[in-house]
C-alpha cells in the first residue's frame, strides 16, 4: 500500500465532491494499492490541518453547518510551503486576470517538490509555459484533466490513449452553460434574456454570467487544449471569442429549418484557435443537447473520435480530479 | 453563359488589360479576375490568372484566338458550375444595413452566388436573422465568399454564424 498525503486548497463545489468520492471510492483506491491520505483542508477563511489524517465525513459536515472548515487561520499556501506532503488538490475559484492564489498555490507546490491536479482553469489559461517548466524543474507531477470538460475525458485520452497520433484539429462544445441556454431557446423559441434568467435560476449559470456567454470559459478551455496537445502557447487572450448573447430565437429557428442547430463551438488547429457560435447540422455527433459538453478530435491514424460527457458538477469534476490522482501513483 | 477562364499572362506590366480588351470587344462582362498568388509560377515564368466572363458562347471561340494572337495563353475554358453548397445565418439589422450590397458581397467575386435567402424580422427595431445559401464553383472559393461576406458583416455589425468544417 502506498500512502499519499494530500491537502485540498479550495473547498467548494469540487473541493468537496474530491473529498466525497475519496470517501465512496475507498474500496476501489485500496485494491489498486493507495491509501489516500488529506492531511489538510482549506478555503478562504483558513483551514483544518490534521498529520494523521483529516476524517473527511466530519469536514464535509462542518463545511455544510458552519460554511467554512477552517480550525486555524492557516492559508493555503502557507500549508503548501510549511506542512510536508506529497499532493496538492488545487480547487480554489477561477482568476482569469491575474491567475489568483491558484497560481500561487501551484508554483510554490512545484517549488517544494509536491504534485499538483487542478480543475482550476486560470492559471493554466494565462501561464501555461510557467507552470509546466516549474513542474519539469522540479520534477513535479502535474494533471489538470478536470479543467476542460469536467467529466468528459479529453487531455488524457489525447495523450495517452490516442498516443502516437498527430492530432489534426479539436472542435467541440466546451461550456455546459452555453448549451443549455441554446438548447432551450431552440426547444421554447424564447429568447436569450429569458432562458438566461431560467438557467440562472436552476443554478446552471452565476448571477454574474458573462464568464459563460461571453465564451472566456470556453476560450480558457481551449488554451488549455492548444497548449497541451499542440504544444502552443497561448494565453486566452490570442483566443478569437464570440459569445452567445446576440443568437436570436429566430436565427436557431431558421437553422432548424434547413436542418442546423446553433451552438457555441471552440475550435483550434495549426493556425487558428477561436470560439464563435456555429452551425451544426443536426445528425453531426457534435449536435449535442442539456448541458453536455462533446469534443471531436480529428487525428491522422485514428480518424476521428467523439467524446460526449458531463462538463460540470461537483461529484462529475471531481472524477476526473481522482482519475488523474490513480494516474500518477498506480504502478 | 458564364464561363470560367484560366489564361497566363506574361509577366510583365499592362499584361491583363491586353487579356481583357478582347472580352469588351466582343460584349463580354467581366465578373471576376482572381490571381493565384499562392500558386507557383509555372515553368515558363508565366502567371496564371483565372476569370470568370458572361458572354456569349458563339463568341468564346472568337475570344481564344483574339486571345491567343495576343501571345496569351489560355489553358482551360468551362461553363462556370457551382459544385459547392453552403449556408450561414446573419443576424443583426441586415435590412437597414444595405442588404443587397451584403449579397453583393458574394455575388460579385464571381465564384460564388447567393442563391437563396430566408429573412425573419420580428419587430421593427429588433434584430432580424437571415439564413443565406451559398453556392460556389468549389470548397476554397466557398470558404472565400464567407470570409468576404464577414469582413463586410463586421463593418455593419452583424453577427456571422458560419457552418463548423464537416
Ligand atoms: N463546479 C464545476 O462544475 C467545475 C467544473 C470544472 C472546473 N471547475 C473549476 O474548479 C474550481 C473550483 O470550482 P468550484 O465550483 O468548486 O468553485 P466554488 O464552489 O466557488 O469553490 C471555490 C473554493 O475556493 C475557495 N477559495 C477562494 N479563495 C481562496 C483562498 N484565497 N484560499 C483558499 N481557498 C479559497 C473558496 O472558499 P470559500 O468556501 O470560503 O468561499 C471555495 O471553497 C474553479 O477554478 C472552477 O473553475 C469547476
């Protein structure tokens, strides 16, 4: 059995779901020879620091009761740079202008030796080349499967299942927020403001949404995309990005008619890397509905492949988050 | 008869006034000239142009030889046939906005054409769509017309939503 100790900075929707599917999944982490191990836990109140091992079931309680786990003021950081481990669970919130303590948490894990896997996009989207050269120098482990497509795998069946094969172009729908309010317009021939205002209230899109609509979701997504799989290196900035926001219920009625749909789509090859809404025609794999995220992945040997999936969700992201963790430590 | 032309003009100044004087000699029209840069120049240093005229077709013959006594090659000659379909959404206000000068857009390069166009406008002062079809004598020259009928949307505003590649 190998003990891995591991501390969680960011303790919201993923955060939370990583430590629920390490408790569902401990069996499973047994028989292939882990013992996983969370010694801390933080948020931005402060955290619950435990050597001998954090009892998951009473954080998550406490989170729930009291909204925060903090115990001590301790942050995030500091844990990473004082408290010895192996893993660092990286989830705090997005920062897509300056990286955020994400950034922070990351560099200063790589700094001290330790292993990173993140869903959180921002820094990855803006300092790509940074973070992968401090993790080759000090010969870190860095996973970062949860950050496009949640639950939908993406990065690591490019790398290593489809390995071997040149990667000729990536197109999909990377943004479960944008679809779904697409797909309703379509389904209720409503306009935007009003299938906004309906996904808002199931929760699926922030009060704030322009993260989503404006298409720098998906743009960061994308980055993340281009750079790992083609080796680029953009930042979200060079990303040519239209958003949803002017599709008219019209527009996607008129589409239909001639057998489209209308979705936002992310798209980059050689020399193009943009996200725009797009027709789609209907039977295309990529014509997906809800809130499904779907990728194509065009390659020289295999043709190309189409995976659908969850691109959201606590529990979903999460999955990815512990796939990436069994993939660096199972033998 | 549209007919689209591919000649090769010497490489030197006033070349392709000397290749069109037959085609308004002999009451042709001229839709298109498009010059293929990107294409090497062939081994006798020539330059390939390809165009596209409306003539008559009893005078096509007449045409070749006046063009030939010119010392201009012609290298291939064919009824124009669009063999590509396409299709984008417009949305934004395409009426006010000169809509003819927006089909013109492709029509105008020669190797393209609208050739259909549906318009939904729901309420004066809102935003219409449109969903335009385009026809064009192959995938390139498609990709091209919707790359010309973008730059002249973004001027006017209006948002293009073009097919994904299939
Ligand atoms: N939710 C999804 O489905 C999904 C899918 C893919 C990727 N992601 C990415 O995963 C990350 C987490 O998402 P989420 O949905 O879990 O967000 P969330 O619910 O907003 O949780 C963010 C967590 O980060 C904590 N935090 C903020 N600032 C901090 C700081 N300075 N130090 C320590 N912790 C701090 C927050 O603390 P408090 O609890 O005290 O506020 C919260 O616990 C984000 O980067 C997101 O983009 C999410």
């Amino acid at each position: 059995m190998k003990t891995i100790r591991a501390s969680i900075s960011g303790f919201g929707a993923v955060g939370q779901g990583v430590a629920e599917v390490l408790l569902k999944k401990q069996d499973y982490l047994k028989n292939v020879g882990l013992d996983i191990k969370v010694i801390a836990i933080s948020d931005s109140k402060g955290s619950e620091i435990n050597t001998d091992g954090i009892d998951l079931s009473s954080a998550l309680a406490r989170k729930l009761e009291k909204g925060t786990v903090a115990l001590e003021d301790k942050s995030s950081l500091e844990i990473i740079e004082s408290v010895d481990h192996d893993l660092v669970i990286e989830t705090t919130s997005t920062d897509i202008n300056t990286g955020g303590i994400g950034l922070k948490n990351m560099l200063s894990a790589f700094n001290s030796g330790k292993d990173v896997v993140t869903s959180n996009k921002g820094p990855l989207a803006l300092k790509y080349n940074e973070l992968m050269e401090a993790s080759r120098n000090s010969g870190s482990n860095f996973r970062f499967e949860a950050t496009v497509g949640g639950a939908m795998p993406i990065i690591n069946l490019i790398k290593d299942v489809l390995a071997g094969n040149d990667v000729i172009s990536v197109e999909g729908i990377l943004n479960g927020t944008c679809n779904y309010i697409l797909t309703r317009m379509m389904e209720e021939n409503a306009p935007y403001e009003q299938m906004l205002a309906e996904s808002q209230e199931l929760g699926i899109a922030e009060t704030d949404p322009s993260y989503d609509v404006d298409g720098i979701d998906s743009a960061c997504k994308l980055v993340i995309l281009a750079n790992s799989v083609f080796g680029m290196c953009f930042s979200y900035k060079d990303v040519d990005v239209t958003g949803i926001t002017k599709i008219t219920p019209e527009s996607l009625l008129l589409a239909q008619n001639n057998g489209y749909v209308i979705k936002l789509i992310g798209e980059v090859k050689d020399d193009l890397i943009r996200v725009a809404p797009r027709l789609v025609p209907e039977d295309s794999p990529l014509a997906v509905g809800g809130t499904l995220n779907v990728a194509s992945i065009q390659t020289d040997l295999s043709g190309t492949v189409t995976v659908t999936g969850r691109g959201a969700g606590s529990i979903e992201t999460a999955s990815a988050v512990l796939s990436d963790i069994v993939s660096i430590y199972r033998d | 008869m549209r007919v689209s032309m591919d000649i090769e003009l010497q490489d030197r100044p006033g070349q392709l006034l000397q290749a069109l004087q037959p085609i308004s000699d002999l009451k042709g029209n001229l839709i298109s000239v498009v010059h293929h840069h990107e294409k090497e120049k062939n081994r006798r240093s020539k330059i390939p142009v390809q165009c596209v005229i409306d003539i008559d077709p009893e005078k096509l013959d007449e045409l070749k030889s006046q063009l030939k006594d010119r010392g201009i090659g012609v290298a291939k000659v064919g009824e124009q046939r669009f063999v590509e379909r396409g299709a984008v959404v417009l949305i934004g206000h395409i009426v006010h906005n000169d809509i003819q000068d927006t089909i013109d857009t492709v029509d105008r390069t020669g190797y393209a054409e609208v050739v259909d166009l549906t318009l939904s406008m729901p309420k004066i002062d809102q935003t219409s769509s449109a969903f335009l079809k385009i026809d064009a004598v192959g995938k390139e020259e498609l990709n091209d017309s919707i790359s010309l009928l973008k730059e002249v949307a973004k001027e006017k505003d209006l948002l293009v939503v073009e097919p994904i590649e299939t």
